[in-house]
C-alpha cells in the first residue's frame, strides 16, 4: 500500500527552493505578502488555477460566497477610499475566505487597475458603456456566487454594515435587500442645496418589504436572480433607471426585497455634487427615469399610452404645484418653500419630458465631462 501512494502522482517531493518559490514567488513573478495572506485570497484552489496562469473571474467568484462589487468610471482617490472602507469588513464573514471584493471598471482603458491590485482585489473591465452593461458583467462574474452586494465607488460603509445585510438575508432569504444612504454634506455647502430637501430619504421600518430599491447599497441572491430572468436594462445605462427597472421587474415577479436598517454607507464628500445646478438637474433625471420606466413595463400598446398620459398629467401637476410652492416662499421669504418648490418642480417637468419620448441622458454627459 505505502509503495503504491508513493508511486502516486499526485504525491510529489519538493526540496526547500521549490518550496521558496511556490510560497515567494520567483524572481520574475513575485508574490506580494498581500497577495498570500490578506483574508485567505489565496486558497488552494486557486494556487491550483495559477499554476495554469492567472485565475479567470469566473474561478476566483466560485471560491466565494458573498461578492461585494463596486462598479467605478475614473474616480481613483472615491476608489481607494470605497475600497479600504470595504475591505475592513471582510472579517465580519465567517470564514473570513467566504468573501471577496470585486471592481469592475467602466474604462476601457482600465484606469481602476493600479487602484484594484494595490488592495488585491479581483478586476475586470467592462468596455461598453453605461452603469447597466457594469451590474451586468457583475452578475456574469459572481454567477457562481451565493450573493453579489452592490455599492457606488464614491460611498464608504459604516462599521456592522455587512453583518447587518447577512443578517436579514439569512433570517427571511428574500431575494434582496436594501440598506441606508446617508449624504454628508461639505461645511461649505450652499444653504439652498440644504433646504431643499434633495438628499433626505424615505424613512423605512427595519426588515420591512418593498417594492423597488436603488442598487448603491443591495444585496442580491444570484440564484434567485437567475431563476426569475433578471437582468440590468441597458436601454437606461447612460441615462439612469435601470436599478429601478429591475427591481420592480424583480418583485413583479415573485421576488421579495427586505430593508436592513443598520446596513448603513455614506456618500463620500463631492464639492462637484452639492450645488444647485446639480440638484435640480437630479430631480429632474429622477422624474424622467421613473416615468421611462413605468413606460417600459408596461405590456401592451394601449398600457402603454395609458402610462404616458397619466406620468404627464401628474408631472404637469407638479409644475404647477411646484411653482405654486415657490411663489409662496418668495412671497413669505421662506427658502425651504422655493428651494423645494423649485424642486418639485423640476421633477414635473422631467415627467412630462419623459411622457413625449425625451430620454434625459446625464450618465452619458458625465462621462464625456471627465473624458474631456
């Protein structure tokens, strides 16, 4: 028996420099300590995978269950910060090797990758544009997955944040769940941006049900996605919506999304972000999208025309109502009255624009922008 294991070949006897270069790396190639001891990254399945090479995507997600995924479009300093706020709680899984991170960079030219390996953390490029072909490629790559968590690049979670997410996964096994967005804003910030309400958010019950979730902060349960057929969108990837298209698809059929109250991350200061241009230019995408959508489920010619007339009467009764609002606060000198009447306002105007066919297209804007 013992001459016969011997003569194996899966039994092999190494000396001390074959045992420095699987555990060091070559002078050509090597390993960082990073590489072979950060949270179990390296497990044996995927020393097996290198020794053909470098581990596709597809191996390194099957190893883990929990896929934290954070899209990014040339925003390196949101990056580093996004991704050491991150890594920090990978030891709230247990085993810690039962998680990982995942970046997928909407860049072409693969701008995020020097950021991605410096934290060695798995990467991919995703060259078609928009947020939707990005979520995508996400749910492609953690096909294998037990779960796939989304969160923005310019956002940081707060300490618990992915316990709280496992949390109500594991209690309801729902096919999603949302947590909280808190915006803090700069100490210089304009006091109408504050008083316009833009960045407060519905107040919700913890573990309560919903009917549609942005994806800045969700879990999603991979298998319970590909059973019910999801997927991103991609008519909304420069314009945004597509997360709202497809979690109303996902309870429309059959799905559940549960609320994780302590599941908290905060968006990360952007002087850019908090002005007034920006903030109705936001409200307005936010009508537009949410009537495009409402557009798009609907599943006859006549639903259809039915959804168009009806988002347009209720986007002109913003109008109105909202410049009604604003009038009151100029008249009484009140500026939360003309900031958010100037907001609602807006937001009509969105609807109306979107019940005519206009396609408000600002993801497409922003990347020209920062291409320039």
């Amino acid at each position: 028996m013992g001459a016969a294991v011997r003569r194996s070949p899966r039994w092999r006897c190494v000396g001390p420099c074959a045992l420095s270069v699987a555990f060091r790396g070559s002078p050509s190639r090597p390993r960082s300590l990073r590489t072979r001891l950060v949270r179990g990254r390296e497990t044996p399945r995927r020393r097996l995978s290198a020794r053909r090479g470098r581990p596709s995507a597809k191996e390194r997600t099957t190893v883990n269950r929990h896929v934290i995924a954070i899209p990014t479009f040339r925003r390196p300093k949101a990056l580093v910060r996004a991704l050491h706020a991150v890594e920090m709680q990978l030891h709230e899984v247990h085993p810690p090797d039962n998680a990982m991170i995942l970046v997928i960079d909407n860049d072409p030219a693969g701008s995020g990758r020097a950021t991605a390996e410096s934290f060695g953390v798995q990467y991919v490029v995703e060259p078609s544009p928009g947020i939707a072909a990005v979520r995508n490629r996400a749910l492609t790559e953690c096909a294998d997955a037990a779960t796939v968590i989304f969160i923005d690049d310019d956002e940081a979670p707060e300490p618990g944040w992915l316990t709280a997410l496992l949390s109500v996964y594991r209690r309801f096994s729902p096919t999603a769940v949302a947590g909280k967005v808190v915006t803090t804003f700069p100490s210089d910030t304009e006091e109408w941006v504050r008083a316009s309400g833009a960045f407060i958010r519905p107040q919700r019950r913890h573990e309560q049900l919903m009917t549609e979730a942005a994806t800045n902060n969700l879990l999603l349960d991979i298998a319970e996605i590909q059973r019910l057929g999801l997927r991103f969108d991609e008519r909304f990837g420069l314009t945004g919506g597509s997360d709202s298209m497809f979690t109303r698809l996902l309870t429309a059929r059959g799905g559940t999304i549960r609320w994780a109250e302590d599941a908290v991350v905060v968006e990360q200061e952007d002087a850019g972000r908090f002005t007034r241009a920006w903030v109705l230019m936001r409200t307005f995408r936010f009508g537009n999208t949410s009537t495009r959508v409402t557009i798009a489920l609907a599943d006859t010619a006549v639903a259809r025309v039915s959804a168009r007339a009806r988002m347009a009467a209720r986007g002109a009764v913003r109008i109105v109502g909202g410049a009604g609002r604003w009038v009151l606060g100029a008249v009484s000198g009140s500026l939360p009255h003309r900031a958010r009447g100037l907001r609602t306002a807006y937001r009509g105007a969105g609807m109306v624009a979107a019940a005519t066919g206009y396609a408000h297209d600002e993801y497409g804007r922003r990347r020209a922008k920062q291409a320039a």
